[in-house]
C-alpha cells in the first residue's frame, strides 16, 4: 500500500506516488480529504499511472474525484478495463486540478492498495 499526502499546492501537477511492479493488481484505494479543497470552481483528482507496458493512462483508477469535502472517496474505476496487470514496472500517479486557479486550502492523502506477483 502507498499513501501520499498531496495539497492544494499540487495543483496542474502530476503527482508521483510510488513505482508498482510488472504483474501487480492494483485492489483498492482513494482519496481521504483531510482539509477541504476549496477554489471556486471545482476541486478534482485523476489517479492512473504511466511508464508500464501499455499507454500512459493518466486516470486508469479514478476520474475526477471531487475534493471540496473532507471524507473518504473511493477510487471509482477499479472495475474498469483501464485497472490492468502490466508487464513492466509502472509509476502510479495522481492529477489534482481546480476549475478557478484560487484555492487556499486543501490537504488529502491518496492511498493505493495492490498485490504484488508471487509468480514471478
């Protein structure tokens, strides 16, 4: 499991949150908003990955997750055909972005849950 704490200061960034390995599955994971994201406009995050064996997928695990509230949320496309194995090491990343450039507050740690490929 990973957890990165990410602010309202990453914003327009891509956030590095750790390298998983070739044949990992990723199994879980979210958002848990710890101080409130909070432009005028909307306060979102992408978290995918990119450098494996496929495209770069910038929100293979979650799309537009919504920060202006603390709480937990959830990854919500870890259903999706975009959540594969890779066959090489793969660096999992977060995007967070706000709608108006003014945000003065906000503090979330992204947590990624996988397993790793006891086969190889």
């Amino acid at each position: 499991t990973y957890r990165k704490r990410i602010t309202f200061a990453d914003y327009g960034t891509v956030v590095d949150i750790g390298r998983i390995p070739a044949g990992a599955s990723v199994i879980g994971g979210g958002v848990h908003v710890i101080t409130a994201f909070n432009s005028s406009g909307t306060d979102l995050l992408d978290v995918g990955f990119r450098g494996g064996s496929s495209t770069d997928d910038p929100d293979a695990y979650a799309t537009d997750l919504t920060m202006a509230a603390v709480g937990y949320i959830p990854f919500d496309e870890l259903g999706a055909t975009t959540n594969i194995q890779q066959t090489a090491d793969a660096m999992l990343t977060c995007s967070p972005a706000q709608g108006a450039a003014d945000a003065t507050a906000g503090v979330a740690d992204v947590i990624i849950t996988f397993v790793v490929d006891n086969d190889q």
